[in-house]
C-alpha cells in the first residue's frame, strides 16, 4: 500500500499526535518515515 509516509510539522503541539500516529501507521504498513519541519520565511537579517 503506502511505502513511505510524509510526516510535515511546523513545531505545534497538535502535530505531535499526527506524527506518533504516523509512525505508528508506518509500522504497521512497514513503510518509510520523511519527516519535514516548516517554519516561517526568514530573511537574511533574521538568520
């Protein structure tokens, strides 16, 4: 079925339910976990 499961989180509380989910789903299918971390559009002042 699903052989790798994208997790995106931009660091909220309630993403970590929808990750320790996903990994678990993941387990379960025996699929791959990318995970991507969103933030904000920095500029080069802000770096």
């Amino acid at each position: 079925m699903f052989t790798n499961i994208l997790l995106p989180t931009d660091g909220l509380k309630i993403c970590d339910d929808a990750i320790t989910n996903g990994i678990e789903l993941a387990k379960a299918l025996d699929a791959k976990v990318t995970g991507v971390h969103v933030t904000r559009k920095l500029t080069p002042q802000q770096i």
